[in-house]
C-alpha cells in the first residue's frame, strides 16, 4: 500500500480567494525575479503545507517571508520539502515558485489519511482569511527590469554588493564576467555620462532610464560620454589583467536618483569582497513597499 506522499492529494470542492493575488518567488530563483516580499499569503500558504504534511509547525511560530527553505525543502524529508515537495506530490514541476497552477491545486486539495484533520481542505478559515487579506494589501512593488553584465549571466537585481568602489563614494559595487574579452552588455537602457578610469583599463559612468547610476570598470575601452544603449547591447570588453583577482568587470551602483531613495544614501553592501549583502533587487523593493 502507498504511503500518502506517494500519491496525489485526495481532492474535493475549491477553497479560498479563486485567484491567487501575486505569484510568489524565493531569493535568488532560476526565472530573474526579484524575491516576493513579506505578506500574509506566505503565512497562508505555510499554515497549508504544514496541515498537507509538507511543512513543519507549529502554526503560531509561522513567519512571513517566502525563503528558499520553504519554497525549495529543507531537506529531504517529507516533512520539510516544502512547496517543491508539494509540487511533486501533485505532478506539477517542483520550482518551487509558485504561480496560479500550484495555487489552484492547493485550493482543491484536501488532506490525506493518516495525518490530522484527514479529509478538510489544506485552506482552514484562517488560511482563507490571510489569502484574502492578501488581496487587500498593498500592490507589490514594480520594480525595473535589468539584464545581465554579460551573456549567461546572473541579472543585475540578484546580485549583492561585496565592495566598495575606490575613490569613488555611494557606488558600492560586485564584480562580475570574470575573463579577458567578456563582451560587457548595458543591464538595462542607459546613457554613458563621463569618462572615468580604473587601474586596470577604462572605465565610464551612466546613467540609467530606470534612475540607477553606474560606474563600469576594468574595460579595455570605454564608449565616449553622450553615447546611448539599449538594454543589451555591447558597452565594451573586459581587459586582461593578473590584479585584482584577474579580468573582470566592476560594476558601481548608485541610487540617490532611483525612486524612494535620497541623495546620500546607497545600497546595502560588504566591503571585504565577500557575498551575503541583501540582494539590489531586495534592497529595491523592499524601499519602494515602505
């Protein structure tokens, strides 16, 4: 006889709000998007996984913050797999970022023999009252849509700040398109506002539509001030060097004109080249929902 993760939730008549009121993603997920933000549809969602088996309690001791965790599994166990270990279970591809296909199946689920509450919805009343909640808070900050420093990499909004930008105050920076020749793409459209230099190769600042600021460092050459570029396109290449851990690309990131910010503020960031710093995406969602 299959144990009851072995199969799919028993189902009966939908609960809660038909629509979910945001998809929710984790710090950090394979799509780009920056995180979700703290909301009373994630305590929803947990006290759901915690009475369908997939999630530890107790239910009073529940945050608010949609982490890798919870979205991913904390381990293999049944009991700490989360919304990935859901997924699974349901036949749904175990993401762990949950849009309306996994939402729609918790509604109709209900929970198996063998745990308690056998045969209720996953979605209690006080599941139900948080999920509607949800509808009431506060839209979720937009937040600008930036690409990567170079082909295959990592978008601009998931990465953290590791260092300060020498000589040059309010850019903390991350390093990035480690190599000699990395072609160096515009994450978003921008402006090149001035030359500048760096030690190793050239280096320019710009200005971008979305009101963030650059500096881009460690190029062979940097384009001419006045020159505009799409998202995407080529600004230069990294020059090769044996300083600084090697060819790569600085990249400085300056918000006192982004929205929300003021002038002498900047990003979160470390300052001894090492990751851990709440991601720019994070940073910038997190001021536009105050």
């Amino acid at each position: 006889m299959s144990s009851w993760w072995e199969v799919a939730y028993p189902g009966g008549s939908p609960v809660g709000p038909s629509k979910l009121a945001r998809a929710l993603y984790f710090p950090g997920n394979p799509s780009g998007r920056p995180a979700s933000s703290d909301g009373p549809d994630v305590v929803a969602i947990k006290r759901a996984l915690w009475r369908g088996g997939r999630w530890q309690g107790p239910a009073s001791s529940f945050d608010d913050t949609y982490s890798r965790a919870f979205a991913c599994g904390k381990s293999g166990n049944v009991g700490e797999s989360g919304v990935a270990g859901f997924q699974r279970q349901s036949k749904i591809e175990p993401t762990g970022q949950l849009g309306d296909a996994t939402y729609q199946t918790m509604r109709y689920a209900r929970i198996p023999a063998g745990l308690s509450n056998a045969g209720e919805p996953l979605f209690d009343a006080i599941a139900v009252d948080l999920l509607e909640q949800s509808h009431k808070a506060p839209p979720a900050p937009t937040l600008p849509s930036l690409g990567p420093m170079f082909a295959g990499g990592q978008p601009l909004l998931q990465h953290d700040c590791t260092h300060a930008t020498s000589g040059i105050p309010l850019y903390p920076a991350f390093d990035d398109a480690f190599g000699a020749g990395v072609a160096i793409l515009a994450p978003e459209a921008l402006v090149i506002t001035r030359d500048s230099s760096s030690n190793p190769g050239d280096a320019c600042y710009a200005d971008g539509d979305s009101g963030l600021r650059y500096w881009f460092g460690h190029l062979v050459s940097s384009p001419a001030a006045g020159r505009s570029f799409a998202k995407g396109a080529k600004l230069g290449v990294t020059v090769a060097t044996s300083q600084g851990g090697g060819p790569h690309v600085h990249v400085g990131v300056n918000v006192e004109r982004y929205p929300g910010w003021k002038a002498g503020e900047q990003l979160k960031h470390h300052t001894n080249y090492t990751h851990g710093a709440p991601t720019i995406g994070d940073q910038l969602a997190a001021r536009a929902s105050v």
